[in-house]
C-alpha cells in the first residue's frame, strides 16, 4: 500500500509539474490584451495598435489594446509587472516608463527586472524646434544665441522626466549651455506656447511635432538620432553640429511581458514579433509615423541595460528627481 501511495504521488507530481510546460505549448487559446500606459493617439498608441493587428494574424487570437494612462506610462507598466506570467498580459512601452521612471520618481513601484523583455519594435527621433519668434533657423544660430545668453532663453517638453525632457538636457550638456527646462502637460500646450511665441524652444517627439514642422508653425533645428531620420532627410541630426557631437537619444517602442514568463511563451512571443517587423504592410503603417522599424536580431536586454546607463547619465547631470 505504501509503495502504491508513493507511485501516485511521484505522478502527481509529475503532471503539475508538467502542466505549465503543456499550457505553455499549446499558448495562445484566448485573447491576449497589450496594456499602453497612455491615452489613444499618442505615438505609443500607434505602436501598439498596429502591433496588434500585426500579432493578431501571426498567433491567431484577437490582440487588444487597454489604455491605462497616468505617470507617465507607469501606472499601465506596473500592471503587467503585477500580472500573471501567462502571456495574455504584455505592454508595449517606451523610454518613459521602462527605463526613465525608475531613475526620476522614488514613488515607481517596478524595475526592469519584473519584466520579460521580448523585443523591440521600432523607434523613432525626437526634434529640438524653435518658435518662430525666436528668430533662428538653423542649430548655428540658436547655439550662439542660446550661449551668448545663458539662463535668458526656455525650452519645453512634455513633463519632467519624460524622454523629451532628457534629451533637451543632452543638448545643454552637449553645447555648455543653459536653458530653464518648462515641463508642459501634453504636446497641444507645448506647441500653443511655442505658436504664440510664450517660449523659445521645445522638443517633441518627431511624429508629434511634423504636423506642425510642415505647417510652419515651428522650425525644425535638429533630429536626436545619431543619423537623420529617413522620413525627414531634410532636418539634420542634431549630432552634425560640432557643438553637438555625439548626441544619440530616441524615442523606442517595446514589447514585455510580466517576469518569469515561460520560455515557450515567451519563444513563441518573438517569433510572432519577428515575423510582424517583417510585414510590408507593418512597415509602411510605422514608416508612415515617422517610425524606423526595428531589426528582428536585435539583443533587447543589453540594448535596455545601455539605454538605463544613458539616462541615468542626463538624470545626473539635470539633478532631476520627483
């Protein structure tokens, strides 16, 4: 009887222990959300409804999408840090909330480390623009500008913290200059300050702020990326200017699952991404926003490793802290 008992439980066991593997094998059989930590039409939105339409048709279940704005992303990355590390919870996020937050605000409740980094998907520079009543067209004029005056001039961004905020920092680093950073609360304030020439200069994020490039409602001086962007091969890399070198800092889009997601989820999870960022029709829909799709080879975790050491870098040099 105790030699039978023993078997039994030795198979019990085996099955549970074997049950995540099959559930895992036979991923997906409902519906999968991606959380974005941002209201519908902002660049992050863009991203991951059109990622979801992309994985829909690559693992065969609805992919939707739940807005959870607040924080800057962080409320909508904390809940798929907390989630169940099944699949059917995964975010596409940015800069903000997946390596910035952590540095700027005590009050950020996750690390990378709660998630499971599945791929990047894209990528797109940020645009350092000017009012037109600044008087400067071009990055020789606001560099001497801007230092024959330290303190006098203002740029803004889209909050403290944000990507947008660092990588105006960058660019006073980078020329020794000084500006007072005014954090705004979205790109429609920004760009009405900007318009009705309340302040100097700003940086947007390049698909927000092309509309209003192309208009003329603000001058573009330069693009954050180390190389111009393919959608605007007309504004020049911000790094092309010898005050300027070495400026690299973009906005990126990823896609993450909770931590100890299992590994055939999260093998079957990349594979559907690759084969999304292969898409023509992918492609031309992130093209289109101004987006650079990403490469399917890239390493994601020390690819956000390096972008944490680049922020935490600006982070000192601002003092910024909430």
């Amino acid at each position: 009887m105790s030699r039978h008992l023993t078997t039994a439980v030795a198979l019990s066991l085996a099955a549970l222990a074997a049950a995540p593997a099959a559930l895992a094998q036979a991923y997906p059989t409902k519906p999968i959300t991606i959380v974005v930590g941002y209201p519908a039409g902002g660049s992050t939105d863009l991203t991951g409804r059109t990622l979801a339409d992309a994985l829909t048709k690559q693992l065969g279940v609805p992919v939707v999408i739940e807005n959870l704005g607040g924080a800057g992303g962080a409320i909508g990355a904390q809940k798929v840090a907390h989630a169940a590390p099944d699949g059917y919870t995964l975010l596409v996020g940015a800069n903000n909330e997946v390596a910035i937050s952590k540095l700027v605000t005590k009050t950020t409740k996750y690390d990378l480390k709660d998630f499971t980094p599945i791929g990047l998907i894209a990528s797109q520079p940020m645009v350092l623009v000017a009012s037109p009543s600044a008087g400067v067209k071009n990055l020789d004029e606001f560099v001497a500008k801007v230092k024959a005056a330290p303190g006098k001039y203002s740029y803004g961004s889209s909050g403290v913290g944000t990507a947008l905020h660092l990588a105006g920092e960058m660019v006073k680093e980078r020329a020794g200059v000084f500006m007072t950073h005014i954090p705004y609360r979205g790109v429609a304030p920004l760009t009405t300050d900007l318009v009705g020439g309340n302040l100097e200069y700003g940086v947007f994020v390049l698909s927000s702020g092309l509309p209003h490039i192309k208009s003329g409602k603000v001058v573009a001086l330069g693009t954050t990326e180390a190389r111009r962007s393919p959608s605007t091969p007309d504004i020049p890399a911000l790094g092309e200017h010898k005050a300027l070198k070495g400026i690299d800092i973009g906005s990126w889009f990823v896609l993450m699952g909770p931590a100890r997601l299992p590994d055939a989820v999260t093998v079957k999870l990349k594979t559907a991404l690759a084969e999304s960022l292969k898409s023509p029709d992918f492609r031309k829909k992130m093209e289109a926003s101004g987006s650079t799709v990403a490469a399917t080879n890239v390493d994601i975790g020390p690819f956000l490793q390096s972008e944490v050491a680049k922020y935490q870098k600006i982070v000192q040099f601002a003092k910024i802290e909430q």
